[in-house]
C-alpha cells in the first residue's frame, strides 16, 4: 500500500536566553566535533560574523540575549564589544595568508622576538585595505594570527 508522506515538522523558534560565551564556545566546539569532516566550520557564522544558532540548536538551549561573533579566519569568538577585533582579525589572517602564499614566508617584523605583524610589508603588496589600531602576532600554529602579544 501506498504510505502517507511525512510532513516536515516545523523546529520551534529558539528562545532568547542568559547563555555567556563560555556557553556558545562550548556549543561550538561540540558542533565542531559531531559535524562531518568534509563541512567546514565556517558554515555557522554569519556574512557579518554572527552565529546561525539555528545550526547549533541541537547542543544549546536558545539564542544568547547578548550577540557574539566569530572570526571566519581563526574561529575564534568574539563579545559584542570586541566586533571591531573580529573583522580586523579576518582582514589581518587573510592578508597574512595572501602574503605568505606570494612570498614563501611570514609577514612579520625582522628580528622582532613576539612575530608583531608587519603592517609595512603587507602594505607593500597592497594586501590590506586599512592599517589596524593594534597589533598582531604570528602564533606557532600553522601561520594564525593573534592579537595577545605572546609571553
């Protein structure tokens, strides 16, 4: 016989709720870790850096009343206040990538012991399209940037 055909159920809005960064972070990480491989991380932030929550719904209870964001380059996340270090860490990354593809080797300031980003090097192939307030720095990990100047 013929089966009736499901309809799709529709998910209840998620609820504003009191959930700190801590929560989100570990929302994310677990997402991270139950995703599959081939789908990048990248697919639950936002074109302006939020979050889709509507992803992360199975490992967090609503939506944060506070907003955060989230770097597509290093995936780090960010409070609201901090938005501005969100978008000058993408646009930083990629110059770092971009640069380091064209040269063979990091961007950073010669002899300097923390691997502060060189704004004048990245200028010089028109890689950056404003110089950032602060700095930057190389971590050891696969040529990421950050903006703690290391100890």
């Amino acid at each position: 016989m013929w089966k009736k055909k499901k309809t799709p159920q529709k998910k209840a809005p998620l609820k504003l709720m009191d959930l700190s960064i801590h929560d989100v972070r570990k929302a994310i990480h677990t997402y991270a870790e139950k995703k599959p491989n081939e789908v990048p991380l990248s697919v639950i932030i936002n074109k302006d850096l939020t979050i889709d929550y509507d992803l992360l719904s199975p490992y967090i209870a609503g939506i944060p009343k506070k907003r955060y964001y989230m770097s597509k380059e290093t995936y780090e996340l960010f409070e609201e206040e901090d938005y501005d270090l969100a978008k000058e860490m993408d646009m930083v990354q990629q110059a770092v990538d971009l640069y380091i593809n064209q040269m063979g080797e990091a961007p950073t300031i010669d002899l300097d012991p923390y691997k502060r980003i060189s704004y004048h090097k990245l200028d010089r192939l028109h890689l950056l399209p404003q110089r950032p307030e602060r700095d930057f720095y190389l971590t050891n990990e696969e040529f990421m940037i950050t903006y703690q100047k290391p100890k």
